[in-house]
C-alpha cells in the first residue's frame, strides 16, 4: 500500500501536462548502446579485400585510394588503341635521347602493378626535355643604370610606405629582390617587428607551444639529409 502510494506521487498523473515529458525522457530508447554498437560494426566485408575464391594461389590484390583522374596514371593495359597517348609514348620512345638513355624501348606492362612500378622508373611517361615549363621562363636584365639606382633609393627613402619594394619593381622593370638589394627601410622593418611581438602577445599556451615545436622541427630539417 505505501509502495503504490509512493509509485503515484512520484509519477506525475495522466491528465497534467507533464505526463507526456515524462514518457518521453523515460521511454526514449537511445543509440548509444552496447547491442546498438555491436549492431553498426557488423558491416559487410568488401569482396575486393576478401580472397579470391577463383584463383588456387595467394595474389596482391591493388586497391589504390580514390583521387583524381590523371591521364598519366592510366596503365597501358587499360587504353584503347586509338588513345592518343599510344603515339606520345612511341614518339618519346623513338627519341634520341630515349635511345641514348635505355638501349631498348621497353614493353608495355602487363600488370597494374607492373605498370605502376615503370611509371616510377621513367618508363612510360615523356621525357623531362619535352614537358612544358611549370612557369614562363625569366631572363634576368641588366638595364639599369646607376642613375636610375640612385633613383630608386631617393624615392625609397623619401617614402618608403608609398614607394614599396613591389611597386619600385613594377616601376623600373625589375626584381623585388634587386630593389631589397639597392635599398632598405629599416624604419618599416622595426614597425613590422613591432607588430608581430603585439601579434605574438595575444597568442595562448597552445599556440605557442605549437610555433617552439615548429622551430625545433625546422632545426632538424638539416640533420634528415
């Protein structure tokens, strides 16, 4: 009697408005359950990863990670015969720097893994000397006169927020390293020195560890070699 008693002042009654919050909280079955787990880890194993049933002997099975098509990891295997890229491969092959390199044109691969392993010697891709450049080529000039360098030092001096290192080299063709060369503002170094310790102060315990760990590693960069 004083159990029920007990059970029915606890629990709220049918007919008050929190009867439905409470069946909800109580009732709610959660995901986050030891049967729940056990549940999502049963996942079907990928046939490509599973032996083969077909073949007697044990074999390496190739399954690179997904990225973006390149036409230059493509095995010859798997090209047609009027890709163009068959006439690239024997024009490189036919070169006299190919013929002075290898003694012979090598096959084609008969195996992605075979394929892969020439790709890394050189085998199949295009000779070096026929690739275009990464960026238009840069012929230094020595045009200015030392006229124009005592130019670029007075307007440097004068005001150097106004005549920075770029637009001095925009201004008389030439590099930024040629004007850092020619002149300095050691005033505008001293205020960029100035913001980064306000920079650095502002930095938390986390940050600045990172930044110490990134120079010690830069001090072992050397030692790798």
């Amino acid at each position: 009697m004083a159990t029920s008693l007990l059970s029915q002042s606890v629990r709220p009654a049918l007919q008050s408005p929190d009867a439905f919050s409470f069946v909800c909280r109580t009732c709610q079955r959660n995901a986050a359950t030891y049967r729940r787990t056990r549940k999502l880890l049963r996942v079907k194993v990928d046939p490509s990863f599973a032996p083969s049933k077909t073949e007697a002997q044990d074999h390496i099975i190739f399954n690179p990670p997904s990225s973006a098509p390149s036409p230059y990891d493509t095995p010859p295997k798997f090209l047609p015969k009027s890709d163009p890229r068959w006439a690239m491969y024997s024009a490189a092959a036919s070169t006299p720097a190919a013929s002075t390199t290898t003694p012979a044109s090598p096959a084609a691969p008969t195996s992605i893994l075979a394929s892969i392993a020439a790709k890394r010697l050189g085998m199949n891709g295009p000779p070096v000397q026929s690739l275009p450049p990464v960026r238009p080529r840069y012929e230094k000039k020595y045009h200015l006169t030392q006229e124009q360098i005592e130019e670029i030092r007075r307007l440097r001096k004068e005001d150097p927020r106004q005549w920075t290192r770029v637009r001095l080299a925009e201004k008389f063709e030439c590099s930024q390293f040629f004007v850092s060369l020619c002149c300095s503002a050691p005033e505008i170094k001293d205020e960029q020195d100035e913001e980064l310790v306000r920079l650095k102060a502002r930095w938390g315990r986390r940050k600045t560890e990172a930044r110490e760990a990134r120079q010690e590693r830069k001090k072992l960069w050397g030692q790798d070699a």
